[in-house]
C-alpha cells in the first residue's frame, strides 16, 4: 500500500491512502522486513572508531565522519576544534567600516551573467560543509542555459562508468557523493543534462605537487575532446587558487591554464565560510549576515576576491561567496528547506524497533543497498522528531538499526 502524504507547509501535514481515504493508521500500511547495514556509521560507531585515531587527527575524522550523513552541527564543530579556531572580535567601527566599503549583491545572478564570457568556471567546497554543495547545484541550470554541459567533480571514482547513463549515484560513485546532499548535487546535474566526468588521481601515493598536475592535466584531456564545449569544475579547498602555493607550486587551477591556455573564473565559496560559532566567523561575514548567498562589490563593481601574498605565496581566487548563517529548525539546518523541500514527519509510534535508529529515504526507483539517499537522521529515541526533508516524489523510507534490523514502507508526497 502506497502512502501519500500531502504537504501543504511544512508543518501542516495530511496523511492519506492513495485512493485519497485517511489513513493515519501505521498498522494497515505495508511495512517490510528485512536486513540493512547501514553504510553510514551511528553516532556510537564514530566515537569508538575515532577514538583508536592520534588526537592531532581525531576531531577532523570526527567532521568528516558526521558531514558525511549529514550532521552540519557536529561537522562544524568538530572542524574547528581539529584547526583551534580564535574567536574573531571586531569592534562596531571595524564592522561598519566593512560594510561602507562594499555593496551585496546576489551571488547566483553575479555568476550566471559572468559565466557568458567565460569557458571554464571552477568552484571550490569546504567537504564538511553541505551547504557548499547546495549552492553548487543552484548554479546548475543558469549555468547549463548559458552553454556549460560538461561537470567535472574531484569526488567521482573511476570505476563508477555507468554513472551518466545511470542518472543517479551510488556508494561506490565516490566518497563525498555518499553525502546526500552532494547526491542531489549529482541528480541534479544528470537530470538537466550534463554529462558528468570524474578528474581525480588514480594513484593515492602520490604527493600533493603531483596530486595537482595530475587532475589538471585529467581535465586538459576531457576539453581537448570537447573544445566548443563549456564546464563547471567542483573542487575541494585549495584546489581552485591560481598563482603560486609554496606546497604545490601551483593548484590544479592554475596548472590548469598551464595546459589550456585558458583562464578559469574561480570562485572560492570557503574563505569566509560559517564556522561553529559566530565568534569565530571572519569579521566580513559577521558584518553582512547575509540572508542568500552573495558576492561583494567595491565602489567600481569589482567584485570581493580571495588573495594570498607573501614571501612565499601569491595566489588568489577571483570571486569570494558569502552563505547565510545556518539557523537550525528543529535540528535540521534551514538551507535544506525551500520551495521544494518540506518537512515530512515519519510516524515511529507502531514501529517496534531497538534504538538508536537510522531513517533514510530513498528515490523509489533506486536499489536502497547501493543508492544514495535523499535524506537521512539518526535518532536516539522514539520521543526526538522524525521529520525527512523531501520534495515532491515516491520514496521507500527504510528504518534500521545497529543490529542491521529494518523495517521498509513507501510513502508518496505532494507538494501542491
């Protein structure tokens, strides 16, 4: 029996049968058992692992582990706890001088009328921030309707052929891809119509100078074969700089423009990225507190940049994007909720089941052994809210355990 669940807000919810009957009963729904290993790790899994790690190394697995399934919270706290963060304290004045120096303007409407005159546009990412990845894929279509056809993502596995003709990711994709937001990310991607291709290094014994070389010289390949062609780069950190980097010499961008000719736009959505805590925020974002994702641009339309120069460095990215700070609504961070997007509550009161559980929703026509969900929560208790956050669509939601116990029904949602 099929469940729609119709969504009129997202706390106004109305449970009903497909005939259009109410059906708020969990008893009379098709529910299936079976056996799920999650491939994602319970919160217990993680501290016991992480514990085994050297204490220099462990709060950075801690965020690497909890952004994977999704845990902004505990990502960034994690995060900034590995790299000691300082608390940044600008006085009014220093705050106000920030904000008379420079005019927000709409991030996704900068780029999309920059990217006309551009061929390459190389975007970078924070891998413990999902919220990176959000805004990635609302480039998407702006950028596709002005010519980019073509996604190059430093995640994407080799093994993983099948991809574009698949439509969707699956665990063995890549690593960051088993996040469900950079799942959507892919999604997304393939069905507007890019065609996606992997650039990382096959080898992972190799040092960092080589690892650059290597991926820009991977890309040089797919645009050597498709010349006319335009394409978007998504990128981890410092992958995006141009210029010299001590370390590496140069990034895999501007290695890039080594073997192409061509300069990349690259757009750096990490320099003054959200941290934990506002005390640790960069002094401009403290200053702005944007409410959508902006660019920065001084009393002659330039827009704000991201620049190193020292004795030993000279690199920069040409634009700096400036995301919301993350309010939490209900636990969950207020950039996955948008027009599409609703809070969906799961009913667990006729569900019997040892906690802590994991509940995961997958697209109906993806294997849930192998798929990468649409969403997913960790609760530690029948009483904390089970609330998914999906849009529009059939989905198999699967309820499991540590023991590998699970329960499977189907829900459809409507949006109107």
């Amino acid at each position: 029996m099929l469940r729609k669940i119709m969504a009129f807000s997202p706390l106004l919810i109305l449970f009903s049968c497909g005939d259009g009957s109410t059906n708020p009963d969990m008893a009379e729904e098709q529910i299936d058992t079976l056996t799920f290993d999650s491939p994602y790790k319970f919160n217990q899994k993680i501290k016991e692992e992480c514990e085994k790690y050297p204490a220099d190394w462990r709060d950075q697995i801690f965020s690497d582990e909890y952004a994977l399934k999704g845990d902004h919270q505990n990502a960034l706290k994690y995060w900034d706890s590995a790299f000691q963060r300082a608390p940044s304290s600008p006085s009014e004045a220093e705050l106000d001088s920030i904000r008379a120096r420079y005019t927000a303007t709409s991030a996704l409407e900068y780029i999309s009328e920059i990217s006309k005159s551009n061929q390459i546009i190389i975007i970078n990412e924070e891998h413990h921030n999902s919220s990176h990845r959000i805004f990635t894929k609302s480039l998407l279509q702006s950028l596709y309707d002005n010519g980019y056809t073509h996604l190059g993502l430093e995640t994407l596995m080799h093994q993983d052929t099948l991809l574009n003709s698949r439509k969707y990711p699956i665990q063995e994709s890549g690593t960051y891809t088993k996040n469900p937001q950079f799942g959507e990310l892919v999604r997304t991607a393939l069905e507007i119509g890019y065609v996606l291709f992997d650039y990382e290094v096959a080898d992972y014994n190799v040092n960092g100078k080589e690892r650059e070389i290597a991926q820009a010289q991977n890309i040089e390949k797919i645009i050597s074969s498709n010349p006319d062609a335009k394409f978007l780069i998504h990128c981890g950190f410092s992958h995006v700089y141009e210029g010299d980097l001590f370390s590496w010499e140069k990034s895999m961008a501007g290695r890039l423009t080594e073997y192409t000719g061509i300069n990349p736009f690259t757009i750096d959505q990490t320099a003054f990225s959200e941290k934990s805590e506002i005390k640790f925020n960069h002094p401009t974002l403290n200053a702005f507190q944007p409410k959508e994702a902006i660019v920065l641009l001084d009393s002659n339309k330039s827009p704000l940049n991201y620049e190193v120069n020292d004795s030993e460095n000279n690199y920069w990215a040409d634009l700096v994007v400036l995301h919301p700070i993350t309010e939490y609504i209900s636990g969950r961070p207020d950039w996955l909720f948008n027009a599409e997007n609703k809070s969906i509550p799961i009913d667990l009161e006729k569900i019997e089941i040892d906690y802590p559980v994991m509940i995961m929703a997958f697209k109906s026509d993806e294997d849930i052994y192998d798929g990468v969900p649409i969403d997913l929560i960790e609760l530690e208790n029948n009483t904390e809210p089970a609330n998914l956050i999906l849009k529009e669509g059939s989905y198999n939601i699967v309820i499991t355990n540590q023991k590998a116990e699970a329960i499977m029904y189907h829900i459809a949602v409507e949006i109107p």
